[in-house]
C-alpha cells in the first residue's frame, strides 16, 4: 500500500468513513468535524508504519486537507 493509500485509508477509518468518501481536498475541520480525538489515529498510525515522530500541533497546523496529511508524511519519510 503506498503513503497515499495508506493515509486515506487511516483518515477514513478515524472518521468512520468510507474511503470513497474521503478526496484530497477533504479538510479535517471543515468537512470531517475534526477534534484532537480524531487525529491521534491519523498521527499514530503513519508513525507506528513507517517508523516516524509527528508532532500533534505541527501537523495539525501543516495539514488542513488530506493531500496535506499525504504530503507532509512523504515528506517526514
């Protein structure tokens, strides 16, 4: 499963959300109702796969959508 694959796939499951449902442009607070609850799984589980430390307010600042999510992930690779 690639980063991209992977990261929606965690998204929507946070959410309770189908995949389908879920598009790059989709944005945590806006349109998913993000709190702090929502996004320790979103964090926890790109760190638990590929072995990274994401911090909680860098990430929330850096990524309102998940295409943001998906880059910034890439990018910590």
């Amino acid at each position: 499963m690639d980063v991209r694959d992977f990261v929606f796939q965690t998204v929507a499951e946070a959410f309770g959300k189908d995949v389908a449902e879920i598009a790059g442009d989709t944005r945590f607070i806006e349109d998913l109702g993000a709190s702090s609850v929502n996004y320790f799984p979103v964090i926890n589980a790109p760190e638990d796969e590929y072995d990274l430390d994401i911090q909680y307010q860098e990430f929330r600042r850096e990524c309102p959508t998940v295409a943001d999510a998906v880059a910034y992930v890439e990018e910590q690779i």
